[in-house]
C-alpha cells in the first residue's frame, strides 16, 4: 500500500475516532441522567408509592446502602436548559463520588450548582439564580451557597432543597420523582419491595429492569397521545415511559449519523485506494501473464491491505479520540443541558478499526476483480509508457 493511500486510511479513521465515540455515548444519556451507577425505583402504572414512607422504609433495610430520594425538574436558567434536581446534597454528592469545591453557609432556599454548569453559566457562590417551573407557571429564586465537581452527568446539575423542587413542579409534599438506591445485594432489594405493596419500577447499569406490582412501560409517545385526545392526562409511571422515549429517540439520531459518517468513510476509502491501485493495473496484468491464479493474486492483495488498514486503524482511532478530547473542554457538546460524557470503550475502539479494515479489504477486492476482467496484455499496454513519435525533420535537426 502507498504512502498515499495509508494517510488516507488515517484520516479516515480518524474521522471515526473523533464521532463514533460520543454518538455511542449519546443514547445512554437519559437513563444515565435517572440512575447513573445506582438503581433507580421510579413511579409504577399502580397506586402513588415514591414517597416518604418508602424512603424510610429503604433507609432502615440492610440489603440497601446509600438511598437519596430527588425530585427532576427540568428548567433553564439564563436561557440555558438546566436540570434542577432535588436532592439532599451530602447524599447526592456522595453516590456521585464527587469533591466540594467551594461551600458557604446553607440558606433557607439554598443551591449548588455542578462545577460544569456553574463555569458555563458564571454562577458563583453568594449568588442568586432564578428558577422556572417545569410543570406548573411558578418562579423561585435560590442562593448558590456551594459547588460540587463529579465525573458523571450530576456536574451539569443544580441541585435545590425539596420545597423549591415541589414548589416547581406542583408535586404533592410526600412524593418524589426517583429513589437512588446503591447496593451490592439488588436481589435482596428486589425481594424487599416485591413484599411491600408499592407499585415501582427499577432500574440500573447492567440490568434488564424489573416491574413490581406495575405493568410494563409501554412506548406509546404520551405527547401523541396528548395531542390525538386533546386531554394533558399522562400515566402515572410518565417518567420511566419519558426516560425510554427518550433513549429511544436520542438512539435513532446517534445511529443515524453514526452510520452517515460510516458511508462517507467508506467512499473516501474507495476513493484513495483507488488512486493508489491505478499505478499498479500493469503489475496485476504483468502477473497474470506469467501465470498467477486468482485465488493466489487475492492472497496477496489481503496480505498487503489488512496489515496496512489495521495500523491505520488503530493509529487513525487513537488520533481522533486525542483530537476529541482536546476540543471537548472549548466545544463542548450539550444535550438536556448536559455535556456527553465520553469514555474510551474498547468496544467502540475495535469496531473503528474493524470497519476500516472491512472498508479497506472491500475496495481492494472491488479494484482487484476489475482488474481481473481485463486481458493482461491489454492491462499491460495501458501502463507502457510510449514515447510520442517524431517527425523526420525533427530526428534530422538533432
């Protein structure tokens, strides 16, 4: 392969190295939002049952560990969309494995704000931001009295105190959205509230889900079905069906584009191979003539491609996540007010350079079966180079 044609194949995948990553990491954002790396009990299709009681009740059980009950209440704050959660912070902070960066003293209606959201916005301790309902028309100012830094979705975050979260959402003095739980023992957690008569959702990382004393979630767009039926009623377990609607539809776009970004690569592939195989038609020719088969003639097309396509591959993948990671801290890119949270998957990294190397083998073997249709004196004569004719006069004057 020609020196031409493996920067090409860098280029390529570096292209993919600097997308493929945070379009794998988008359709995971909603539940990553909910749960995060703890389990999550959300409102079932049965009775109301995220409540104080099932929180205390969840507190005094040993199969659970840390638990923190938070109320969502998606808003904007300088015309920013923001996630306003409710939460106790020592709690909230502590499941995130986050650090206190700066802290004052707690005020009546205290705020503190995620280290991400508060450089974007300029929100400094001391200061106050106001708030805007998210479901009913209401209006609440809170003091930033602390900045905490994690490494998940909750530094994008501002987390208030439950009267400001009810007071923006209209929710009823005893209930919450979620229930964060994080345990090692999620079969001892099951079996607890499988004995209670909640009816729940849960969810996590690496988990299927479970339904107890719930139906199903169902993906029927609850906006649809408000805008077919004129009626605003929504089903009492809105927010798992919203969370999954939202997967869902966020997952669509990434893949999408994913795959967009893939054909685009597959042609600059195509076409750079195709530049460099065009000085080498006669060598292919000059082959046949003195014998070589097909089979034999493909071997050494593969045993010049896949070595060549695999260090560009993993080079190329390498050089765009590193571009990646330098451009995210000036352009960072936000969805749901939050900044997509990138890690470097293995999985992701091999299928970058699994799809280059597959995107390399295929033009190879498209270019070589052309070539293959032509006579070898003919692919031959095509590369001779022929000298142009002289006319007499022009012999004679040398």
């Amino acid at each position: 392969m020609s020196r031409r044609a493996f920067a090409g194949l860098l280029l390529c995948a570096a292209l993919l190295g600097a997308t493929w990553p945070t379009l794998a990491a988008l359709p995971t954002l909603p539940g990553r939002i909910l749960s995060g790396d703890v389990y999550a009990i959300t409102q079932g299709s049965g009775a109301p049952s995220v409540n104080t009681s099932l929180v205390e009740n969840l507190t005094a059980q040993v199969c659970t560990g840390c638990v923190s009950p938070e109320i969502l209440a998606p808003g904007t704050i300088g015309g920013e969309p923001v996630l306003v959660r409710g939460a106790d912070p020592l709690a909230f902070v502590g499941m995130e494995e986050g650090t206190w960066v700066q802290t004052t003293p707690v005020a009546d209606r205290w705020a503190f704000a995620g280290e991400g959201l508060a450089s974007r916005l300029e929100l400094r301790p001391g200061g106050f931001v106001t708030l805007v309902g998210s479901a009913t028309p209401r209006i609440a100012f809170a003091q930033i009295t602390g900045i905490y830094q994690t490494d998940t979705t909750a530094n994008d975050e501002l987390i208030v105190d439950f009267p400001t979260a009810r007071a923006l959402t209209g929710l009823g003095p005893k209930a919450y959205h979620s229930i964060r739980v994080e345990t090692t023992d999620l079969a001892g957690l099951l079996s607890f509230l499988n004995g209670t008569a909640a009816s729940l959702h849960v969810s996590g990382p690496g988990f299927t889900g479970a339904d107890i004393h719930s139906e199903p979630t169902t993906d029927e767009r609850i906006t649809n079905v408000i805008l077919r039926t004129g009626r605003g009623g929504a089903p009492r377990d809105y927010l798992s069906s919203a969370i999954g609607e939202a997967a869902a539809s966020v997952r669509v776009v990434a893949y999408g584009i994913a795959a967009l970004i893939g054909l685009l690569v597959a042609f600059g592939i195509h076409a750079v191979q195709t530049r460099a195989f065009a000085d080498c038609r006669g060598v292919v020719g000059v082959l046949r003539a003195v014998g070589a088969g097909n089979g034999w003639l493909r071997r050494r097309m593969m045993r010049e491609t896949v070595p060549a396509a695999l260090l560009a591959g993993a080079l190329g993948t390498a050089l765009g996540v590193g571009v990646d990671y330098l451009i995210r801290p000036r352009g960072i890119l936000l969805v749901f007010g939050h900044a997509i949270p990138v890690s470097t998957d293995l999985s992701v990294f091999a299928s970058i350079i699994a799809a280059v190397v597959v995107a390399s083998i295929a033009s190879s073997l498209v270019l070589l079966g052309r070539a293959m249709k032509v006579r070898p004196t003919e692919s031959i004569r095509e590369h001779v180079a022929v000298e142009p004719s002289q006319s007499l006069e022009v012999v004679l004057r040398g």
